[in-house]
C-alpha cells in the first residue's frame, strides 16, 4: 500500500514542509513539500533523513536499566518502578537535590513544551538547567528587559529588508536561528536581487559571509564594542530617527551618553574593524530605505553576549527600523493572545548553592550544573533526569560534568539514545521517533518571519508511549503517586484547570463561560492536541469558542495539511510591549551598568589566539552523527587554521595538532583555511563519540573530539548566566 504524508521537519528551526512517500508502511522517499506556504518545496539534506533515524537500529525501542556496568532492556513496568524507588528517596528529603536538565530538542515538540512545565514544578527544585544558556539566553533577557517579561522578540523582516546586518550567524549552514525562515539562502539572495545590501560580520568568512556583498572578519567576542560603536556614530553624526517609535521609547537619552565613549576609532584596534568600516556601517543603515540588525549564537555564547543582543536592537529602534515593514518586527502567534499584561523581568529570584549565581526566566546557568553535583554540602544534587539533549558534549567544562555525572546516585534520562551523556543514567525511557508523533511548532511560530501556523498529525502509529504520556508520567511520580500514575488522568486534571483559569480571567474571550462547556468542545481531541486546540482558539487569531465565527480552531488548521500562511508581519507596538511604562525601555539599568566592565575588558591584553565553534549544514544535534548519509565524506571535525598561524607553528594541512585550553586539551587533524582570521581556530560542536558505553555505531566509527572539554564553565555572561562557548584563550601545537 502505497500513501504520501505531509508535515514539519522537527529537525531545525527552519521548519521546512516535508512530502514523505510511505509504501508498505516503509519510508520511501522524502523530499520537500512544494505546496508548504512558507517553505514552498525547500529541504536540506537534514530533513531527508527522518526515515533512518526512525529505522535507525540504535535507536533504543525499551527501557534501559543499569545493571553491572551495562545497560539491559526491561518491561516498562519495571522501568517506572525503577524510577520511582530512585527518586523518592531524594525528594522526600530535599527536592533541590535533584537537577533536571532539558535540552534543545524539547523546544521542536510542542507535546513536550506542554508538558515540561508542569513536571519542572512537580519536581519542585531549583536545579532546573536547559540548553538556553549555552543558547539564545542573551537574546531573551535583553528583549525581557526592553519589551517585556516572556518571549517577545522581534525577528528580521528579510524579506521586505533593503539592508541586512548579520553577526555571528551562518544561515546559509545552520538554516537561521530566532528568525524562522525555511530557504535563508534563497531569501538572502533575493535581498541582493533586489538590489538590497548583505553583510555579514564573522571571524570566519562562512558560506553566508561568501555570498554576501562584504565581509567583516572581526576578532571574537567583540560585537558588542562594534555594535555600541555604530551607535556612537549614529548619535554624534545626527542621524538618529525614531519614526513613529518617538511616542513608544524612553531611554534614548542614556543610551546616548553611554555609546559615547565607543567612537570607532576607540574599539577598531580591539574588534579588528578600521574604523572608516564601522562609519560606513552605520550610515548605511540610517540610510537605507529598511534595515535590520540580526545577531545570533556567535555574539550571544560570549562573555558580552546581552549586551551585544541588547545593542542589535538599540540600533534598529534610533534609525526607525524596529516594528516597521522590512526592519525587525513581531510575530502575531497562532496561539497567543494579542496583548499580554505587564510584567517586569525580575532575574535573581534565587541562587545557586556552590557559585551563587543568578536563575534567569526560572532556570541556573548551566555551567555551574556540575559544581552542584560535585560539590559537597547541604543541597549537593545526588539526583539528576535528562530530558532530551547531550550535555557531556553540548556544555563547557564537558571533562568535569561527565565527571560528576559519573559519581550521581541516581540518574534517569528520557532519550532515544544510548549517548554520552545516557551512557550514565541507572534509567532511560525511550522517546518515539518523530515520525511517530504530531507536530506543531509553539516555539517558532512565535520566531517566524511570517505569521503561519501548521498541524502535522503522526505519520505512523507509535510503537511504544509518546513523550506527552512519558512526561506525564514522572510528573505524577514526582508528585508522589508511584509508578502506578496515569498520565491521561493527570492530563484531563491539568486541562481541567486551564479551563477554569479562562473562564475566571475578565480578558478572556470565554470570560464567564460554563467550564464544561469548553472542556466539551474540545473533546474531538484526545490528549496533548486539546490543550493546543484551546491555546488556538484563545490565541489571536482564534474563534474564542464561538466569540469570533471566522476565527481559527486546531481543526481548520489541521484542514490545511501544507500549512496556512496568515500574512505578512504587520506594526505591532505598542500592544506587543509588556514592559511596566508600556514603552519600549531602551537603557536597562543592568545592562548600561555592564558597560563599564565592557570597556575595561577592551584595554585588557588580549590572547594570541583563541577558539571558536562553527556550523555545518549536516550537522546540527549530535545524535545526527548517527546517520550515515550525514557524515559520510571526508570527516569534518577538524581544526580550522589560517595558513599564517600555521606556518608560525611549523603545521601543515593534515597534520595532527593539539589545542590546550585553561581546562583540557584535544588531538585532531588540522584543515588549513583562508577563511578564518589568523589569531582564530574553530573546532565544530557536538562531536567526541569516543566514550564507551554509548550505542553509536556509525558516530563511534567518526567519532571526532569534544570542543567543550576546552570551554572553560568560569566565565559567563553575567547578565544572563550563558556560558562562553566562543572567543576561548587556547594555545596550539603540532602533536608529538
């Protein structure tokens, strides 16, 4: 039997349109959906690989227990038993010895984002740590701190820009990042075919930097003196114009005089930019008829990453181009209300024990998760869940915590694979592949460039239970119900309350309305999809179960199986702004207060060379290196090195260097290349599939070296708690 499929890939946040041909209930072909809205028939080679991770003989299909050493699998039964007796003991005597950490692929399933946030407070510790701080961390408290508490972050308008800025970003390889666009080349392209202007600013001359009009290639960690610096510009030589932002800004007047000092004769000699350069900058984007000022993980994973993310939009709002056709402006979301009440961001709600550092929107910063583990005191974390990700590779100090993750007393991981970080879990609860599961996208509807919405219900019948019900699950033994909790029960509980809050809220479309008569409408849905049906049907665009006749519901949605395309981005402010003032608030106090410790970090003496990351189309989560046709060709975790430096060291392309860092050191091949700046090495993320115990084996076969056991977890961003992942003082050598 032959049928054809359509959905989302899950895999980036592209969110590209898949057309999956099944025969025999076989994956046989999966290309790109040429009638999808948004992505209109593009695919990378990423999203063609859904069939083999689900066919993947790796991938565990149940439960794992520890035993002897070695992993062996279980009932399910046995397996909630198992979590249960570990975990107990730990809660009843203090839930903050428990840590949980969740990581990146949650935010590509909008079952798990459903449920991780009732777990995270059953669990009720404040170990909580995500992939956000070694992410995006940045990013959200800047835009927290000038329009409001929540996610509300303004994305680039590419497709109507006349002049895009982008700063540690590589769309043309990573497919974009808090800008959801499926083709980012093709829309790069098309600014320049329509006589736009790109330029990319990267110590790396990336493909994206290739096919720009100019390239910048300026030295690590530096985009915040750049950025501050154009802002200098754009005040002193007048050309400040707020548009029709004049009425909705307050701070302009500060953020003014602190620039000031930043003059691009002052920071050209630190960031590598002349200053002539960094003039032409900013008179370009005064000038130009749009503009839109985009950074990504490169300026964010730095010591000055807020900053940085905070100073992107400072210029996007004085020259007129924020929440303005072809500048950065707001999504309208499927699933959220048009406005939302006031909220200050309030970072700092609590501690960490061992290096006292700050929670950000609920969570510590990940790179003081092992000092929680390994050191002693009351409060030390003997207990740790996993709930996707692969920590021992994506965070720093990757030497250390796969240390302390070794010395846990107990761990259960909620994970597909048997990784480097599962390799230490007593318990892993096996996820069904995505294919197997439905899909909507929460988190990057909110990011996309376009206000768009799509439902893809599973492809196949899922063969063991879904990662919905799994987290439930826990969620119901945390809560001390044991193994024997029934997540559908605990779900309906959950929903049930939901309603009420609707009903109870005077802003609420269903304001007043009988409860049960919500629950009833939505009973056409089982499980996860009735709590999206009421997030869309409450949402800005939704019938408010009858207020709005022509509104939409999860079923008109999913009626569209390519997806539905509600617009272009449309002026925003001020209903997006959830800010006290209800203004933009362009000088946060924490963040013109961190200015000081920026410019003295510009007179320290810098390092001779350091390291940075780097990304590559085929690549994006580690488990990815499992797959075959994904890392066939010549191996791609090299060092990238200019042939100055290389020279200097008496390296040559193919020979074996090791690069020493304050924490660790690794061994692996050099690539000689023109398109990193001399001072510069890059080393790619998410390889260093050597360890044993894992189940990898074509990973295994290519296992590369682990980047982060020369990050040092030290130094952080403090106005955000991200970890330093680029920019690291290294020292580099031929191997003996």
């Amino acid at each position: 039997m032959k049928r054809t499929a359509y959905r989302t890939c899950p895999l980036c946040e592209a969110t590209c349109g898949l057309e999956i041909t099944i025969e025999d209930e076989q994956v046989k072909l999966i290309r790109g959906d040429q009638a999808d809205p948004f992505s209109g028939g593009f695919l990378c080679p990423k999203g063609s690989t859904l069939g083999r991770l689900r066919d993947d003989p790796d991938r565990l299909r149940a439960p794992l227990i520890k035993r002897d050493g070695g992993h062996v699998e279980v009932a399910w039964e046995e397996a909630w038993e198992a979590v249960a007796a570990g975990l107990d003991p730990y809660l009843a005597a203090d839930r903050n010895a428990v840590a949980v950490y969740v990581g990146n692929p949650n935010a590509h399933s909008f079952q798990n984002s459903l449920a991780l946030r009732p777990f995270i407070k059953a669990v009720g510790t404040r170990n909580f740590f995500s992939a956000s701080t070694v992410d995006q961390m940045p990013r959200q408290v800047a835009c927290a701190y000038m329009f409001g508490g929540g996610l509300i972050t303004p994305v680039p308008d590419i497709d109507r820009t006349d002049y895009l800025l982008i700063l540690g970003a590589n769309p043309y390889e990573s497919n974009g990042s808090l800008a959801t666009a499926p083709d980012w080349p093709g829309r790069l392209e098309a600014i320049r075919a329509r006589r736009g202007t790109v330029v990319v600013v990267d110590p790396r001359r990336t493909k994206t930097a290739e096919t720009a009009d100019r390239h910048l290639a300026i030295k690590p960690g530096t985009d915040a003196a750049l950025l501050l610096s154009i802002v200098s510009v754009l005040v002193s030589e007048d050309l400040v114009d707020l548009g029709r932002l004049d009425d909705h800004v307050v701070g302009a007047e500060q953020v003014a005089a602190a620039a000031a000092r930043f003059t691009p004769e002052t920071v050209a000699g630190r960031t590598g930019i002349a200053a002539i350069e960094i003039r032409r900058l900013a008179r370009e984007i005064a000038a130009a008829p749009s503009a839109a000022v985009y950074g990504r993980i490169g300026n964010h994973t730095v010591e000055f990453g807020t900053v940085a993310a905070w100073a992107a939009d400072v210029i996007n709002v004085l020259t007129g181009n924020l929440d303005r056709p072809g500048g950065v402006m707001f999504t309208r979301p499927i699933h959220q209300p048009t406005t939302r009440a006031p909220r200050r961001f309030q970072p700092g709600r609590w501690r960490s024990r061992v290096r006292d550092l700050p929670e950000f929107f609920g969570e510590l910063p990940v790179a003081t998760m092992a000092d929680e583990m390994l050191v002693e005191g009351e409060g030390r974390v003997r207990a740790f869940i996993t709930v996707g990700g692969n920590p021992v590779l994506t965070t720093p100090h990757a030497g250390r915590l796969d240390e302390a993750l070794a010395g846990l007393d107990f761990m259960v991981s909620v994970d597909p694979y048997l990784n480097e970080t599962t390799r230490h879990a007593d318990v892993i609860l096996p996820v069904p592949p995505a294919l197997e599961t439905s899909h909507f996208d929460l988190a990057f509807t909110i990011l996309a460039i376009r206000n768009v919405a799509k439902y893809s219900p599973a492809v196949f019948e899922p063969s063991g239970p879904s990662e919905f019900d799994i987290l439930v699950k826990l969620t119901g033994i945390v809560m001390g119900m044991g193994p024997e909790a029934d997540p559908a029960a605990l779900f309906q509980m959950s929903l049930a309350s939901q309603v009420q809050r609707a009903v109870s809220d005077p802003g609420s479309p269903v304001h007043g309305r009988d409860p049960a008569d919500i629950l009833e409408a939505l009973a056409d849905w089982e499980g996860p999809e009735q709590a999206l049906d009421l997030m869309i049907r409450m949402g800005a665009w939704g019938d408010g179960f009858g207020a709005d006749p022509d509104g939409w519901t999860l079923a008109e949605v999913a009626a569209h199986p390519h997806g539905v395309d509600l617009g272009a981005l449309e002026p925003r402010v001020p209903e997006v702004l959830a800010t006290e003032s209800g203004k933009i608030e362009l000088a946060p106090e924490p963040v013109i207060a961190d200015l000081d410790r920026l410019w003295g970090w510009l007179e320290a003496p810098e390092p001779e060379m350091v390291l940075v990351g780097r990304r590559e189309l085929r690549s994006n989560n580690s488990w990815l290196h499992n797959v075959s046709v994904l890392v066939k060709g010549k191996h791609r975790c090299t060092l990238e090195l200019n042939p100055q430096d290389a020279a200097g060291l008496g390296l040559d392309d193919g020979n074996l260097a090791t690069v020493t860092s304050k924490v660790g050191s690794v061994e692996l091949p050099v690539s000689l290349s023109e398109r990193i700046r001399p001072g510069v090495v890059s080393i790619p993320y998410g390889w260093g599939h050597a360890m044993p115990g894992t189940q990898l084996s074509v990973a295994s076969q290519r296992p590369g070296v682990n980047t982060n056991l020369l990050t040092d977890s030290g130094p952080i961003d403090p106005l955000s708690g991200n970890a330093v992942l680029n920019g690291i003082p290294v020292e580099v050598a031929a191997s003996s």
